[in-house]
C-alpha cells in the first residue's frame, strides 16, 4: 500500500461513489425523458389523457417492485451484485421503449426500466453509505442525488436534440440505453461493502477492501472491530419482528419523508414541465424545452450546493429551509398561474421564477436528504430489506401523483392544484422538525446505538435470507 494512497483515504471512496452513481444517471434520465417524449407519443398515437398517465405510473409501478426486490437480494448476495445486474435491464428497456410497435409493448417496456429503477434506488445509497466515513456520509451518499439531477438534465437535453426528427421519442429512449452499457462496464470496478463483507464472515476480504480503499491498518482495525461489535449488539430480529419492534418509528420516518417529498409535486413537475410552461403562455415546444432544461440544470447546481453543507450543518436545518421554501414556493405558483389571463412575457418569467425556486428548495433539502436518511437509519442485517419499503412507498407515492396529476390539473386548474401542493409543504416541515433526527457525524452503528435499535447479545442469523 503506497503512502499516497494513504494520505488521501477518501479519494478511492469517490470513484467508488462516482462510478455506482452512474445507476442515480439512468434513475434520472429515465423518469425525466418522458417529459419530452410523452407529447410526442400522444401526436403519434393519439393517445388520451388516461393513456398518458398510465404511461408515466407503469414505470413507477415497476419500481415499486422493483424496489422490494433488490432490498432482499442486496442482503442476501451482496449490495455490488444488484448494482451490476440492473445495467442489463435498464439497456434492455430502453431498446424495448425506442423500438415499440405499440402503446402495449411500449408500457411493458417502461415497466421494465421500473425494475430497475426501484433496484437502484435501494442499493446504490445503500452501498455509498456502507463504504463511506461518518464525516463526508452525507456528500457522498448525496453524489447519487446529483447523478440523478444530471440524468434528469441529461434526459432535457436529449428530448432538445432530438425534438425535430420524424418519431423522435424513440431516440430519446433508446439513448438511455447507452448510459446502462456504462454503468454495466464501470460496475466491475465496484468493491464489495466492508459491512456487508463482515457480516458474512469474511473479515480477510473486508480488510483487503478496506486497505484498498486507501485506510492505514490501525484504522482498518477499528473499523473492524466497530463493525463487529455492531452487527453483535443487533437483535437477532426477522425483518417482522423489527418493524413490530425498535424500527417501527424509523421505517414511520422513511416512509413520511417519501410521502411529503413526493406529495409536494416534485415529479409531477419534472414529469410534465414542458406541459406546464405551454399552459404558462411559453411559444412553442422548442422554448418551452429550454425553459425546462434551465429547472434541469438549478437541479443540478442546488444538490451541489446540499452537498457542501450536509456534513457542515446537518440534515434537520436544511429539511426546515427546504419544506418551507417549497410551500411558499408552490403558494406563489398557484397565485400566478390563478391570475393569469392572456400570455405576456411578465407571466412567462414570474411563472418561471417561481418553478425555479421550488426546484431549488426541493434541490437543498428532501431531495438529496432523503435517499441518505434512509441508507443511514436501519442496521446492517436488515439494511437492504428495511431501505426497500420506504423506497418502495416512494415509488408508490410517485405513481399516485403522477397518474393523478393531469386529471387534477384538467378538473382543477393550475392555482388550485399548486396551492394543494403547498400544504403538504407545509405538513413536511412539521413532520421533519418533530419526527426526524439528526444524523450529522454520527457512524451508521453510532446511529443504530443512538435510536435504541440495538439489543442484548445474541447469535446472528443463520441465512441472511432467514424470513
């Protein structure tokens, strides 16, 4: 082991994180395409407004599922297998999407690409936190929230670039299926979590990951010991057994995350922004894809911006700002879109403006915050299967939203649909401020210690995949 290796310990961490990020890549390019992609399908197809939505819910749909699975497989053969195995699914996907004869094959396609999403989602911040040091958890877990920002960027660019050519949201797709050849390549660099690896009783090759990544020995041997003493002090609980018991308000707090940040409206407004900037008076699909391309890229920036000071200020503070940016936000929407009358250039930037804010509220807070709460909160031996159920809630409520939204909308009208967003803004900031706790600088077996989930010693399970 070179000296400089370890004299920058964190950097192997990085890459680690940077290359199982690339599943946050394709989580947004996949769940953002069908903005730009989805008008074209209805001018194609003629499709109607249930069609449309079932078309954005399937996905989702899947990833509930999705989501389930991978949580039992991720503690059963290892948090790298299931990051590796989902590039086959997603490329498989997005051909199934691009190269669909019918709306029939084209919905089972994107039910597939669910799969995979809901995969991804459980184990990539699964596995960052599982390699990461307590004191840059939070950027590091984050780097999935900022790929998922940029697929979504990503997917905004791609629908401009290809928005002129005859059937071009079977481009849009089919390049996605580009970005899983790269996760499936960059995955064989991935190192198996040292946790995952002591709990499985293969101590030697924790250490070789743990030297590899760049550790001194005597750090290596007190993560070691740390680790084990962890998985020692947890009860030997089923998966039932723990949410009757000590997980029960944990899993409460990942599951009221997800249902706030998603009932807020974020992904209906990813999912249909080229539509909502149309109804806003913006000229054109091509004007109206640049103003969405600018709400991908404050995406972008403001997660950048989280990562800085998630391991400075903590999880709570940012979560208060974030709701109630979002509410206000979301307030100011409704009174705009409320108020309008006829296009004007004056409605077209306020309407803006306020989106742009809302996005970068969300961007700060629960959108980063809430993938590295729930990767941080359930012990090692349950950490997948616990993770899938408030991700799968996640992917549940996102269905909900979205296959909702545009009926909403239709019955409705723009202010009344913002406004009632806004009170789930408002309902998040109360639930953060007395149901979440804070998790700055503490290590993943300080925090099981702290929220009382350990339990006097006993054996460990005799299967990880013992119900």
């Amino acid at each position: 082991m070179s000296g400089a290796r370890r004299s920058n310990p964190d950097l192997r961490r990085w890459v680690l994180a940077a290359i199982a990020s690339t599943g946050g890549l394709l989580f947004g390019f996949n769940t953002g395409i069908i903005s730009g992609a989805l008008p074209l399908i209805q001018q194609d197809w003629l499709i109607d407004t249930y069609t449309s939505s079932l078309l954005v819910a399937v996905l989702l749909g899947g990833a509930v599922v999705g989501a389930l699975i991978a949580g039992q497989i991720s503690d059963g053969f290892g948090r790298r297998e299931i990051i590796t195995a989902t590039s086959a699914t997603f490329a498989l996907g997005g051909f199934g999407s691009g190269l669909a004869p019918s709306i029939d094959w084209l919905i089972a396609s994107r039910a597939a690409v669910g799969l995979a999403l809901g995969a991804v989602s459980v184990s990539v911040p699964l596995y960052i936190a599982e390699i990461a040091p307590a004191r840059t958890r939070g950027a590091l877990v984050s780097c999935n929230q900022l790929a998922i920002t940029l697929g979504i960027l990503l997917s905004y660019v791609a629908a401009a670039i290809f928005e002129g050519y005859d059937h071009s949201w079977r481009y849009m797709f089919v390049s996605g299926s580009a970005l899983a050849v790269l996760l499936g390549v960059t995955s064989v660099w991935l190192e198996e979590s040292p946790r995952w690896l002591v709990w499985q009783d293969d101590e030697q090759e924790a250490r070789r990951v743990l030297e590899e990544l760049g550790d001194a020995p005597d750090a290596i041997d007190c993560e070691i010991d740390r680790i084990k003493k962890a998985l020692a002090s947890e009860a030997d609980h089923s998966l039932l057994s723990f949410l009757r018991g000590p997980g029960a308000p944990m899993i409460v707090t990942g599951i009221g995350l997800y249902f706030f940040e998603q009932f807020v409206g974020i992904n209906a407004i990813i999912y249909f922004a080229p539509t909502l900037f149309g109804q806003a008076g913006f000229d054109g699909r091509m004007v109206a894809s640049l103003a969405t391309i600018e709400i991908g890229f404050l995406n972008v920036l403001m997660t950048l911006v989280a990562m800085y000071y998630l391991d400075r200020i903590g999880r709570k503070p940012l979560l208060a700002i974030g709701f109630a940016g979002m509410a206000c936000s979301l307030l100011a929407s409704g009174l705009i879109f409320s108020a309008m009358r006829e296009a004007s250039v004056a409605q077209e930037c306020l309407a803006l403006l306020a989106l742009l804010s809302f996005i970068a509220f969300f961007a700060v807070s629960i959108g980063p915050i809430g993938w590295l709460m729930i990767s941080e909160l359930y012990p090692t031996t349950l950490r997948g299967r616990a993770m899938s159920i408030p991700t799968a809630a996640h992917w549940l409520f996102n269905a909900i939203v979205s296959f909702a939204f545009m009926p909403v909308l239709e019955l409705l009208g723009n202010g009344p649909t913002f406004a009632f967003f806004a009170l789930f803004g408002v309902g998040g900031w109360f639930f953060c401020k007395f149901h979440t706790p804070e998790t700055k600088g503490l290590t993943l077996e300080e925090i099981q210690q702290s929220h009382a989930l350990a339990a006097p010693l006993r054996s460990r399970p005799r299967s990880v995949l013992q119900p």
